[in-house]
C-alpha cells in the first residue's frame, strides 16, 4: 500500500497564533505533509511552529508590503489560493478562517478543513470592518463593499469544495451551518496543557495577553483598571493599536510589549486572574491561563462559554464595556466563589494536545 501523500494548507504565515498552534499539531499527525499558504514570513525560531518545513506560497508574498499589510490584498486571495497545485495529494488539510478552504480539489481527493471560523471580514465582522477602516463611505469604501460582496459569494460556494468539516467549536460549529449550510464535527484546539503546568501560588496582580487589534478590546480592560488604581494589571503583547492603547496607561497598568513563551507562562502561573474581553472563535489563551490554574475573567460570548464556567473556572461579564469589567473584578473578589487552582487546571486538561491528535485522527481514519 501507498504512503498517503498529505497536503496542509494554511490561510498565511505571518506570526503564531492560535491557527498556527493548531497547523503545529496537525503537522505532528502528519510529518510527511507538504505545506501550503498565500504568504509565509516566518523567521527564526517561530519556524518550529511549521517543524522548519519549506512552505509553498503564492504571487501575494512578492507584492509590495505583503509581510505586513497581507491583510490589504484581501480581494487577491480567492485568486491566489486557486493557484496552489494540489493535485497530487491523496488527502488536503485545510486550516481555514479566511481563503484557505477554497483551494482547488477533484473528486478522487478527500479534502478535510478544520475551520476556525467562516471568513470573519465578509460575514459578522463585515460592518465592523468597514468602520474601524474607514471604509463606510466615499469611493474607497464602495469599491470595499463591492469586493466584500464579491468575496463573500466565492467564499460561500467553495464551501462545497470541502468534503468534511471539522469546526474548532459548538459555536463555529453553528456558524459552518448558518453561513454555509454544512454539518461538522467538533474537535476543539490543542492546548499545550504541559507547559502551561499547574502553579498554586498566585501574586496580587492580574494579567491579560493579546496582540493589538481592534476585536480584542484590550483597550476597554486597561480603561477598567484605571477605575480601580489600587489593582495591578500587566499587559503582553504588541500589535498595531499598541502605541495608542498604551499611551493611555495609568500608573497601576503595565505594558509589557512582545515577550517570549517563557515570561507569558511564568505571568500567566503567579496572575491572580486573566482578563479576556474579546468574542472569540475559540479562544486558547484562556484554556492556557486555565492549565496554569488561574481563574479568567472572561466576556461570555463565543468559545469562552464552553471553556470557562461561570464560578468554577472564572467569571463571565456579558458587555464589551470597561463597567463590566470592574463589576466582574469585584465579583471575583467577593467572598462568595472560592476557586480551587487543581480543579481549574484539570477542567484545561479536556483541551490538551494528545486529546486533539487522538479526536483528529480518529476522525481522519473513520473517513
């Protein structure tokens, strides 16, 4: 018998985050996969995410600015991903929230695609998009509207490209079905629950991890904590917003910039608790602060609210606005919840590595 010819095919490569932690993962399922994206600017050690393989790209890596601004050759992606040539592989892995499940198949080929959310910018993200670039009114935003219009219908028939969808949660899960009108299975992230390991000991200081972008709403949780100068609040991460965010700290939030995995989990271990305000499709973060056996305080919407319990594992606040930040602070610190760090860690344990690659493997083999 053959050896089955694997190629994984990713939306781009630019930094890790939470899809590059899943792609990570279904490289060690299947080493001898070839790898696919529209851009690949991965450096140094942030290779060993993709195990240092070489990386087919497409005609977007040679335009201008591309490592940076990707994101503005949007209405070129359906176009770039059709270019990739896998024609040859026995069986496709797509790691999709953007373009990547649209790549070209035929019908002796299984093409599997762990979606991490139909295309966020063309569907619910699409109004908040427009505003937060500008591009509600005026010439250039008709000719962005008119390409999201577009995009969004390439996006919804390539749908039928894929012969089996694997949603990164019961959220995403409905979303593959309102949007694209397609059952899947569900089969959440890989959490590396070993090296964010269990730390009972906590400090007095909170902390909260992001890269800057709008949807993450860091800016609302510093704005909570310069309404309560007498906790501390530490703050990971780089992004575009962080000069504007950071520019309004105040003397008890501390911004910390980019840092290594290592300094992330040693905060992540001593916080008293980890703040999370964004609407995610899963959310890792917050399953790492969890493995570490600290509690997050996290807005209940999306992935958090198969992640987090509300008074076993953390607290949940139900508005995107600093009032209920400090209300769920205060909750939190109410003597009325004793949150025990053990059980915390062990409900992380559910999300762990090895609980992914024996869920995707079982699946890939019962196909």
């Amino acid at each position: 018998m053959k050896e089955l010819k694997v190629a994984i095919v990713q939306d781009w490569l630019y930094f890790n985050g939470g899809a590059e932690k899943v792609l990570e993962q279904i490289i060690y399922c299947f080493p001898q996969a070839d790898i696919f994206s529209t851009i690949d600017f991965l450096k140094g050690e942030e290779r060993k995410t993709i195990h240092y393989k070489k990386v087919t790209t497409t005609f977007i890596q040679k335009l201008p600015f591309a490592s940076k601004l990707h994101r503005l050759y949007l209405p070129f992606m359906p176009l770039a991903i059709e270019q990739l040539d896998v024609s040859n592989y026995d069986l496709v892995i797509s790691s999709s929230h953007a373009v990547a499940k649209g790549v070209l198949t035929h019908a002796e080929q299984i093409h599997v695609c762990y979606c991490h959310s139909p295309m966020r910018y063309a569907w619910d993200l699409y109004h908040q998009y427009l505003e937060e670039s500008n591009l509600k009114t005026g010439l250039k935003g008709w000719f962005a509207k008119y390409f999201l219009h577009k995009i969004r219908i390439w996006d919804y028939t390539t749908a039928n490209r894929v012969d089996y969808f694997i949603a990164n949660s019961h959220y995403i899960a409905k979303r593959i079905k309102k949007v694209y009108g397609r059952d899947s299975v569900v089969i959440y992230p890989p959490v590396d629950t070993d090296k964010f390991s269990l730390h009972i000991d906590k400090e007095d200081f909170y902390l909260t991890a992001s890269r800057f972008v709008p949807y993450k709403k860091i800016d609302i949780i510093a704005e909570a904590f310069a309404k309560m100068p007498n906790k501390k609040l530490i703050i990971i991460g780089d992004g575009p917003d962080f000069k504007r965010i950071s520019s309004k700290a105040t003397e008890n939030v501390v911004f910390m910039g980019y840092q290594t995995s290592d300094v992330m989990v040693d905060h992540m271990q001593r916080a008293k608790a980890f703040i999370f305000a964004a609407k995610e499709d899963f959310g890792i973060i917050p399953v790492e602060a969890m493995a570490c056996g600290t509690p997050v305080i996290a807005y209940g919407a999306g992935g958090c609210l198969e992640t987090v319990i509300d008074g076993v594992t953390g607290v949940h606040f139900y508005d995107q606005t600093a009032e209920a930040i400090v209300e769920a602070v205060e909750k939190f610190e109410g003597k009325k919840i004793i949150f025990n760090a053990n059980q915390i860690s062990q409900k992380a344990s559910d999300f762990s590595i090895s609980s992914f690659k024996t869920k995707f493997l079982s699946f890939l083999n019962f196909k």
